[in-house]
C-alpha cells in the first residue's frame, strides 16, 4: 500500500476480532449507521447473516436500536479496557444486553444446496431485527465473561483513534486497530518526521 492518506477509514470495518466490537466502531471516524443503506451492507458485511439474506423490511427503527445497543457495548467494552469493571461502571448498560440476549433467539441458520450443488448457509426467512439484537448481545455476553477476552481488550494506539479490538496476537503486541489503517498513518507521520530532520 502506498503511503498517503489511507482510504480505508471510510470502508466499514470488519476487523475489531468481534462482531459487536466491530459494531462498536461504526462511530469512527464518522456515524456509518446513519441511514438505512449502511446499516443492512453493515449487517450482511459482518457476518450476522449470510450473503443474500432479504433485509428489505429494515426500516428506522432498526437503525435507532442498533445504534442503542451500540451505545451499550461502548459503556461496558470500555469500562473494561482498565481492568476489572466496577459494579457501577455497567449500570444499566448490562440490564439493556441482558434483555436483548434474552428477549429473542438468534435466526437459526441452515445449510442448504447453492446453484452449484455445495452446501451454502442460509436463513429459514428474513430476520426480525430483535433475533439479530439477540444475536449481537450474546456475543457481548460472552465476551464480557470471557476472562482471556476481557483481558485482550485493546484500545488503538492511533491518533484520537477510539476503536477497540481484541488482541489475539502472538505475545498480545498488537497496536493499532489496522495496520494499515492506524499503523500505516503513524508510518506516514514517522517517515515525515525523518524527511524533515534530513532537510533540516
Ligand atoms: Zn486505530
């Protein structure tokens, strides 16, 4: 990749190691939740339903609950990126993600032939919003009582950069949310620092 302004920060973000914390940052570096378009190419993208899956019926109020459980995940990935969280840094942020994990179950995917006779996932129908709330909260249960996850919660060493990721590298030494993203801007700014020293 050449170096330069990045282009990267303005595709949705996959690589955050989970899928909420990957919802987590869809702020960054501006809201993508913020019209309908995004948010089912955001759903689709991460994996929360197969490719194909009809997301047609999604409609305002889909945004505004995702982007509420959004607000959640960040109070309580956070109130665990220095440690054990304390009892009153989750608050009600923990009570939301326990309804939703429990209000309704995940879609359940099945295995079906494709066009070209392999087995390709699919969803029985088009999912109700609250079966992929479920889904996103479960996953934030598990991360939050997960001990080694718990652990890994990192913030990006980036500039203003508040993406969150899990650190599953060799020797937990990783940086930066991307190394192409955060990592190449700081390569960027390194090789600046170094032409200027070099003219001066
Ligand atoms: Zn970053």
């Amino acid at each position: 990749m050449a170096l330069g302004t990045a282009t990267v920060p303005y595709e949705p973000r996959f690589d955050a190691g989970r899928i909420c914390l990957d919802l987590l940052a869809t702020t960054h570096p501006v809201e993508r939740l913020d019209s309908l378009a995004p948010l089912r190419a955001w759903i689709t993208g991460s994996g929360l339903v197969p490719p194909g899956t009809p997301l047609a019926h999604a409609d305002a109020a889909w945004l505004t609950a995702f982007r509420e459980l959004r607000g959640c995940v960040g109070q309580l990935v956070r109130g665990c990126l220095n440690g054990e969280p304390r009892s009153y840094d989750l608050g009600s942020a923990l009570d939301r993600v326990n309804d939703l994990a429990r209000a309704a179950a995940p879609p359940a995917p099945r295995a079906v032939r494709g066009e070209d006779g392999r087995l390709v996932r699919e969803l029985a129908g088009p999912p109700e919003c609250a079966a992929l709330l479920a889904a996103l909260a479960r996953d934030v249960v598990e991360l939050l009582t997960d001990p080694v996850a718990r652990a890994s919660l990192r913030q990006c060493e980036g500039d203003n950069c508040p993406i969150v990721y899990l650190d599953m590298s060799r020797g937990r030494r990783r940086r930066w949310c991307s190394s192409e993203v955060c990592g190449n801007r700081e390569r960027v700014a390194r090789h600046r620092r170094r032409a200027a020293l070099a003219r001066a």
